[in-house]
C-alpha cells in the first residue's frame, strides 16, 4: 500500500478572488475592485487539518468558497488531487462527491419543510446514486455516525436544537464520502458545551473515515483542537503559515501575536502580548494601504513597510511570515 501521509490533495498557487464595483452612470469612472482574497497559496495534506484564521472579513470565507468553485477564481490555481479546478472543464457533479462544505449556518441549508432523513438522504440520492432498497440503512448509518437518532429523522429541522442541526449538516456534508470538508465556522453559533461535543465528533469523524478538513474559523481555541497546520489571513493575504503548534507557541506575524493575546486564555502568563497596543482597524478592501496591509496599525512600522509589501519567508522548518521586521516580535 503506498504511503500517503504527507501527499498533497489540495493546493492553491498565488489565488485571487477579486470582486468588481459598479461605477454607475459615469463612463468614466474608475474601475475598482473589492480584494478579497490576494495571492494566497496554502497546501492541505491529506487526512490532516488545515484552519485559517483571521477576523471577520479577512476574506476566511471566500478563500473556501473560491476553493469549493462555488465562486469563481479571478487568478491563481486551485489543484484538487492533481487537476487544477480553475483550468479543467470540471464535473461538478463527480467534484461534489470528493469536496463538500459544511457551512456555518445549519439553518439556511436545512429545508423547513423536509423531514432531518429525507434531506440527509439527499446527498445519497444526487451525488451517489443509491438506490431506494438500500437508502434507508445508508441514512441510518449515518445519522447514528453523528449521534442521531432514528427518532431525530422523523422529526422537521423546527424541533431540533442547534446543536443537532450542525449534526445534521455534518452528516449531509460526508454522505458522498468525500476526500475533502471544508467546515466554515461550524460552532461559532453553539453554546460552549455543544462547541466541545462538535468538536469532539469532528475528530472521531475524521479519523473513522480519513477525512481531510479546511477549517474557516476566528477562534483560536478551535484551531488548536482541531487543526495541524494553520494560515492566518488578514485582508485578503495570507500573513503566517505554519503548524499549529509553533505558531501558537511562538507566534511571529503582529497580526498573529495580537489574535493570539486577544484569545481567551486563564494563564495570562502564557499570553504572548505585544508591549505596543494595536489600535486602528481593518483596511479597506477596495483602497487597501500600499506597502504591507498591517502597517498602519503595526507598532513596529518603518519606512519600507509602507512601500513594499512583505512575502512570505521561511524562519523555521514549515513556519513562513509576511514582515519586514519579523526579529522584533522575538
């Protein structure tokens, strides 16, 4: 059996995920889009975890989307199991199968309408192809996977609880048996108990069926838990890459130390902290700052971070930064 630990089953290359703005009536207005995603490239090995991190609208979402072609890619390669989505004439039907998302509202991607059994045995019926005499003990299966019950099958999405909608979202993502789940923020709406039991049923589920995850999320705690490697976006760039462990021990990016520092933690002597507060807010997507993003509210900003914007750069095995002064946050 060949080893395929460290195998590569997504990647994207230098990916842009740009979004024109309307000029109006004026011919001639300037063209300008919203960046949402710029020039990001990050691996995902299989059977491992990959989170990206960042605060609301970093561009997390669309990242995952533009990987899922649930919205086109504006530059850039998206390679799924060695075929490159953005360029191939892709089956979505067969890509579905092998990529699946679970989104961050189980609510708006739950029929009101439907009994829990029918709409996790949708997913068996439009991508797999199972036929009737065999749909109900699929559908059972699955739903006893994720903690469900018959008795839960029967009812509408009404009378679940939060927590067993996400359940049902998670079942209905893995149906198809796909290599690949991204999971967008997939506790951010639960209680803090129903976060640690979904949590929970993410790992038992990942190692049961070699699952591999994209977790989307802004809480550092999840990451933790749940991911191997991770990517810390802020405006649309990716800003430090790396795994997990060292990146939470010793974070090096401005950005990634304030994320980390801002994190709930009860031992604030392990806290990181910067000894400048950061103040200021996001850039705007549109007229984003020259140089690099971070500068305005970075404490450690010099000249030639407000002309040339910083590449990722390796400074340890498998850990890259974005920063021209990366020694000063040692």
């Amino acid at each position: 059996m060949m080893d395929n630990q460290n195998e590569t089953i997504l990647e994207t290359v230098a990916l842009r995920k740009y979004y024109p703005i309307r000029a109006g009536i004026n011919p001639f207005a300037k063209h300008r889009v919203v960046r949402a995603v710029d020039n990001v490239s990050i691996k995902v090995t299989r059977g491992k975890t990959v989170s990206i991190v960042g605060e609301s609208g970093c561009g997390k979402t669309t990242l995952a989307r533009t990987m899922l072609l649930l919205t086109p890619a504006t530059a850039g390669e998206v390679v799924f199991d060695g075929v490159d989505l953005t360029k191939a004439k892709v089956n979505l039907k067969k890509l579905y199968r092998e990529m699946q998302m679970v989104f961050q509202d189980p609510e708006s991607s739950l029929d009101p309408r439907v009994k829990i059994k029918d709409s996790v045995a949708e997913p068996f019926r439009l991508l797999d192809g199972t036929g009737r005499s065999s749909l109900d003990g699929r559908v059972r299966e699955l739903m006893a996977a994720v903690g469900l019950s018959t008795e839960h099958g029967e009812r509408l999405p009404a009378h679940l609880s939060g927590g067993q909608k996400q359940r049902v979202a998670i079942a209905r993502a893995i149906a198809p048996q796909p290599k690949l789940v991204i999971l967008d923020e997939p506790t951010s709406a639960l209680d803090a108990s129903v976060q640690a039991q979904i949590l929970t049923l993410l790992v038992d589920l990942q190692r049961r069926f070699n699952l591999t995850y994209v977790l989307i999320t802004h809480n550092i705690a999840v990451a933790e838990y749940l991911s191997d490697t991770m990517a810390v976006m802020y405006a649309g760039n990716l800003v430090e890459y790396g795994p997990t462990k060292n990146i939470l021990s010793k974070p090096r990016h401005p950005y990634t130390v304030t994320l980390i520092a801002s994190a709930p933690i009860l031992n604030p002597w392990k806290r990181n902290l910067l000894s400048v507060e950061i103040k200021g807010e996001v850039p705007s997507a549109i007229s984003p700052p020259a140089g690099c993003k971070f500068h305005p509210r970075c404490p450690y900003a010099e000249k030639v971070c407000k002309e040339l914007n910083p590449q990722l750069k390796e400074i340890s095995p498998g850990h890259q930064v974005a920063c021209h002064f990366v020694e000063k946050t040692l």
